[in-house]
C-alpha cells in the first residue's frame, strides 16, 4: 500500500478557517484519489475554549485497473474482462471543542452513502461507501518546565465492523522532541519521532508494526510527515502547537 497526503490550512477572518486536502491511495491494482474543501467557523463559549464546527465537500475518483494492471490466470473470467472507474461526491461534518491543554472532537467524514453499481456478463455487483464515526480526545500534562506528556485516543465506528481504538502517548521535550507511542486494539503497535526543526518547520517519522497475522505477510509501514507554517499574517490567532 501506498499513500500521499497534502493538507493545508489557514485563518481567513475572524473565526473562519478554510482547508483544502488531497489523498491519494494505492493498493495493487485499485487507486483512488480524494480532493476536499473544508470550512470552518470557531466560537469562543469561556475564557480559554473555543468550539469549532466545521463541514467538508469531497469528490472522490476510483479507478481500479483489473485486466491492465494484473496478472491473469483465466483471461476469460467476466470479472476481469475490463477496468472499473468511477466518481461520486460527498458532504462531511465535525465539532471541535478546544483550550491550550484540552481538545475532544467528533466527526462524520463521508455522510452520503456512495452507491455504484456494475454489472460484469452475469455478475452483479454493488459497493457501498458507509458512513464512519469519529471521537478523538487529549490533554497536555505539565511534568517539569521542560517536560510536557500528551496521552489522547481516537475512536473509529463504521456500521458491520468492530469499534476501533486508538491509545496514544506523545512525550514532549524543551518543546522540541517529540516521542510517542500508540497502540491499535488487537491491529497494530506505532512509535513516533517528531522534531521542531525551526519556529516553521516540523518533521516526523512513525513506525507501524503490524500484531495481527497480516504481520506475516509485511514488516510494518513507514510513515513521514513534514509541515510548514506559513505565517502570512501574525495577527491571527494559533492553535496551540501540541495539536
């Protein structure tokens, strides 16, 4: 598996918040690529929250090569006979409750539950983009002056699948290094290196090791991130760099 990912965000009025994100991912012969436009408009409900709700448009492009792009066996399998391509569009939402310590969300990505139908010879086949919740949550200890600890979980539910939780502890050093675990019930262990490189500049490296019998099958995935903040206008207020 293969995946790239391309976000950026900015402030563009009092309140507002506007982001656009491309993914694209690739496994074996099927490919799909995502392109989304977020909005945003933040309240602040005390002196040190502020809540956020946010709504997304999305369109999403699949193209899974089966005959180009595979080897075989019976090249008269109906199945096989040709390509499948296809693009469909789709709405999504969030709430974001957030202070300089705390933050707790919840999110519905793909609303609009995409429905495709082919028809290859005598097959008939449908597929279904369901709709996925998200919970996330975290808090920002202050061990020392130089010493700060982020535990935060996020929670996965899809219809006709089990819960996903994710565990996760990052560990902060003179606001620099960042060093983190995570852990997936019953999927994965992940260990995570970030590095403020400069005021602007943060890079980060995280492993995945794979604890289910799929780790038979791989050593793990890479994943490595860069960002840059591109500080236009430093009236606007930030958040807070833990997030």
């Amino acid at each position: 598996p293969d995946t790239q990912t391309l976000n950026i965000h900015s402030a563009i009025g009092s309140g507002v918040g506007l982001g656009l994100s491309v993914i694209h991912d690739q496994i074996g012969p099927v490919e799909e690529s995502n392109l989304a436009l977020d909005v945003s408009y933040t309240l602040p409900v005390s002196d040190s929250g502020n809540l956020a709700f946010g709504v997304k448009g999305s369109f999403s492009f699949m193209n899974v090569g089966l005959f180009s792009q595979t080897d075989i066996i019976d090249e008269t399998d109906v199945v096989f006979r040709e390509d499948y391509k296809d693009n469909y569009p789709n709405v999504g939402a969030g709430l974001y409750y957030y202070t300089d310590k705390f933050y707790a969300g919840v999110s519905v990505p793909n609303i609009l539950e995409n429905y495709s139908y082919t028809l290859n010879g005598h097959l008939f086949e449908d597929v279904s983009d369901s709709m996925h919740w998200f919970g996330t949550m975290g808090y920002v200890f202050d061990l020392s002056d130089n010493l700060k600890l982020k535990p935060s979980t996020m929670i996965k539910m899809v219809k006709g699948a089990p819960i996903s939780i994710d565990l996760n502890a990052s560990l902060f050093i003179n606001d620099f290094f960042e060093l983190g675990l995570s852990y997936r019930d019953g999927d994965s262990l992940d260990a995570l290196l970030g590095v403020q490189a400069s005021p602007n500049i943060r890079i980060g490296y995280a492993y995945d090791y794979t604890l289910t019998n799929l780790g038979n099958y791989n050593s793990g995935s890479h994943e490595l991130m860069l960002l840059f903040d591109l500080d236009f206008a430093k009236k606007h207020i930030k958040s807070p760099r833990f997030f």
